[in-house]
C-alpha cells in the first residue's frame, strides 16, 4: 500500500480498513526513521542531535539505532 493510500484509508469509517492502513503507516514511518537516523550518523551527527530532531531523548534514540550496522 503507497503513503497516500495509506493515509486515505487510515480515515476509513471501517475499522479494520482503518487499522490496517494505521498499521502501514507505522511500518512505513519505522522504515523512514531507521534510513535517516543511518544517514545522520553517516554524516557524523551525534546522538544528541539527532535525538532533538526526533522529539526523544538521546538515551532512546540510542537504545533504539545504536546496535544498528
């Protein structure tokens, strides 16, 4: 399912269309997360930044990507 289909149905009136489109989004965005954090520290952008730009803590940004290769 592409995004933009993804967010119409996530307004579905029928909750399992709903839901399935909600479930979609969130993959897609857990995808989005993982290719920019990697970017990020690619670039050389420490935790701390990139935690700011996320709205967490650097603790749980890097809890979450830093065992990541």
């Amino acid at each position: 399912m592409e995004f933009s289909e993804a967010s119409l149905r996530a307004q579905s009136p029928d909750p399992e269309t709903g839901l399935r489109a909600v479930r979609a989004l969130r993959d897609l965005a857990e995808r989005l997360e993982i290719l920019q954090v990697e970017r990020a520290r690619a670039l050389g952008w420490s935790w701390q930044k990139i935690a700011v730009e996320l709205g967490v803590s650097r603790q749980a940004v890097h809890k979450k990507h830093g065992g990541r290769k």
